[in-house]
C-alpha cells in the first residue's frame, strides 16, 4: 500500500507591536478637539471650518528619513504638520543641497506650490518621527470656496513664509560677504621714497 504524504505548511504568527496598535489610535485624533489649536495659526480655524477639514485630512505616521514632497514635482496638495520635524531644503545650480531651515508643529507645507498648481519649491524630509495631516489639491480649493474667511490666515501663512525666505536669503548673503572679504588678499602699502633728484650730465 501507498501512504499518502501530506505537506505541513508551518505559519508563524507574529502579534503586532503595540506601540503601533498606540500609535494608529493616536492618530484618529481630530484636528478640532487638539488642546494645541489656539497656539497654531492655520489649525485655529472656526469650529465649522476645522470639522470640514478634519473630513477631508489624510492624517498618517511618518518615520524619521522618510520625504514628503521633493523639489521640483508637481504639487498634489499640502501637509499639515501635527507632530514631529521637517528638514526644508533646496538644490542651487551648485549642486550642493542647502538647508533653509526645520519646520515645526502647526507648519503647513507646500502651501504656495498647491495655490498656483506649480511644483514644490522645495523638499520636505522628515527629521523626526512625525504625524502629518494631509490634503490634496481639489479638496483644499474646494474647502477654500466653502470657507472664505480661511483665506486670511493662509495670507498670513504666506506672509510668513516670504519674510522667512527673505531673512534667510540675507544671511547666506552676508555669510558669503564675510568669508569674501576674508579671502581678499591683503594689500600692503609701503610709503612711496622721495624723488632722488637726477645730476644732468655735463656736456663734454
């Protein structure tokens, strides 16, 4: 007689962490019941506005190193930071990318890219593990439409922004003046010898 052989398949079961099951409950939090919103300009919506945003928000984890929008691609929406850092830099035609500076909590991001639907000024990379609420561009247009008086505080955003580039646009600007006027070589004047007086010769 034959005996049949049957495969035993062997299935580990891992439980999940629970600093994710923590993590995924943190961030059902609603944007409208944050103790922080009085402190943070663009989440101090009125109560109206800040529930139609929270029904629009995408709001995820993201670790540290990951990068939320990169220079040059066309913007898909913006992102509103809840917790954690973003480093914001560029890429010169040097090459060598700067850093303009670490955004915080209550930031939005991609803002003037999403308004004018060109692509982002700059990339966004995640420093510190960080909770990011995110909208894309249809539904911010739309949110702006329904919510007019959100206009305002996105003008002061971008008056913010602005005035942020220009602070750091003057200080690369006088950085580069001081080591240009340190790597001048120095010019050392000696006082010029009086005029030695020439004998005329005597004709012969």
């Amino acid at each position: 007689m034959h005996k049949s052989r049957r495969q035993v398949i062997a299935v580990t079961v891992f439980p999940l962490c629970l600093s994710y099951y923590s993590a995924m409950r943190s961030i059902q939090e609603a944007c409208f019941e944050c103790v922080l919103r009085p402190e943070r300009l663009f989440c101090n919506l009125p109560a109206e506005a800040m529930k139609d945003f929270d029904a629009l928000k995408s709001l995820l984890p993201y670790p540290s190193g990951r990068t939320l929008f990169r220079e040059g691609t066309r913007a898909r929406g913006i992102f509103v930071l809840c917790e954690g850092k973003v480093k914001l830099s560029v890429c010169p035609q040097s090459g060598e990318r700067l850093t303009l500076r670490i955004a915080g909590p209550g930031e939005v991001l991609g803002l003037s890219a999403s308004l004018c639907n060109g692509p982002y000024e700059l990339t966004a990379e995640i420093v510190d593990n960080a909770r990011v609420a995110m909208i894309n561009r249809k539904d911010l247009l739309q949110f702006l439409n329904d919510h007019r008086e959100t206009c305002l505080q996105l003008a002061q955003l971008l008056s913010h922004d602005l005035h942020i580039a220009y602070d750091r646009v003057r200080a690369i600007g006088l950085g580069r003046g001081r080591r240009r006027r340190q790597s001048l070589p120095v010019e050392v004047r000696f006082p010029t010898p009086p005029a030695i007086a020439q004998k005329k010769a005597r004709p012969c």
